[in-house]
C-alpha cells in the first residue's frame, strides 16, 4: 500500500514538472497614467503598398478633454514609419485604431514625410499630452516590436 501511494506522489509530481508554460502575450503593453495601449509584438512588413496595424487601447485616468495619445513606429534611425494618434474628446474609452506603414516613403496627412518600415527590431513610443495632469503635461512609454 505504501509502495502504491509513493509511486502515485512521484508519478504527480513528475507530471507537475513537465507541465508546458502558458504562452506568452502577443501584445507589447504600453501604458501611462492616461492610456494604456497593445500593439502587436510582430508585424509584418507589406512588400509593396501599405498595411494596417491594429493599435488597442483603453483610456485609463485622463484630467482633461484636451488629452491626446500619439503611438509611434521608428526605425533604427528613429526615423518615423509610422503613427496614430488617439484624442479622447472623439475616440470611445476603449477600442482600436489602426497604424499605417508601407513599403515606401509617403507624406501623412499634415505633408510630413513618413519612412518606409524595415524588417527589424525597432522601437514604438507612446506619447500623451495631459495639461491637466497634476503629474505634468506630458508622459512617455516605450518598447520594442519586431517587423518581419
């Protein structure tokens, strides 16, 4: 009988051991007292035209209607690739906004040049503007995403 019982204990504890990881999140989380954003770790890079990467985000603890989010794609020159911007007077408190990115260099809305994206690990920003927070005007997070 003790044989039994010990055999079962190690034959529990062997399984415990083997027991695979949860897998890991596919986002990148970005997040400030404001916002807090999700971009995908990997993106793929279009081969010609452009592409649409989904930006989640969720506003948090804003102070002002005049808030405003910017979520920014460099390359390893920190040359912009591409950007989105999120204002809480017209966007839902939570939901997705798409990033634009191409294969060659095009000029934004505003006439300012926007660089094409590189297969790489490059840098993404999160900038928020929030005059009426008691912490400061501004706040920044940043991380790394994959372009493949």
């Amino acid at each position: 009988m003790k044989k039994l019982l010990a055999l079962s204990m190690i034959s529990v504890f062997v399984s415990l051991g083997t027991v695979q990881p949860a897998l890991a999140s596919s986002e990148v989380r970005m997040k400030t007292d404001a916002i807090t954003v999700w971009v995908p770790k990997v993106i793929k890079a279009p081969k010609a035209g452009c592409a649409e990467v989904p930006v989640r985000y969720r506003w948090d603890n804003y102070y002002s209607s005049n808030t405003g989010a910017v979520v920014t794609l460099y390359d390893k020159k920190d040359f912009i690739v591409g950007d989105v911007d999120i204002d809480v007077a017209t966007s839902e408190a939570r939901g997705v906004v798409t990033m634009k990115i191409c294969a060659e260099r095009w000029l934004d809305e505003a006439g300012i040049p926007v660089f094409p994206v590189k297969r790489g690990l490059r840098t993404i920003d999160l900038w928020v503007i929030d005059d009426g927070n008691h912490k400061g005007w501004f706040s920044d997070a940043a991380s790394k995403v994959r372009i493949r």
